[in-house]
C-alpha cells in the first residue's frame, strides 16, 4: 500500500513537471517569432492590431506572430 502510495506521488510530480516546462515552451514559442509587415502581407497574412498589445500577423495557417 505504501509503495502504491508513493509510486503515485512520483508520478504526480513527474506530470506537473512536465506540465510547467511545456507551458514555458509553449510561451516562450508564441512570443519568439516576429515578422514585418511586408513579410506579413507578402506570406497571404492579415494585420490585426490589439489594444495594448501591438500588431500581430495572422497567417493563413492560423498561426500569429508579432510584428517588429
């Protein structure tokens, strides 16, 4: 019972671990990538402003990048 008990607490740790390190990845991805306008316009993308975020690039693969 023991054993079951701490074989389950590793494992929970292990699963948030993993949990955090891809949410830093995933965010420090979705801020990384930055395109100009021209880059944007001439890839098929649309400029979107956001309030108090700037402009992002939306590609036609639904991705979104910033612009610089």
């Amino acid at each position: 019972m023991r054993i079951r008990r701490t074989l389950g607490l590793v494992l929970a740790a292990a699963t948030l671990a993993g949990a955090g390190a891809v949410g830093a990845v995933s965010a420090q991805a979705a801020v990384s990538p930055t395109i100009t306008r021209q880059e944007c316009t001439d890839a098929g993308g649309q400029i979107k402003s956001i309030p108090y975020g700037g402009d992002t690039c939306v590609l036609p693969d639904g991705t979104s990048q910033g612009i610089t």
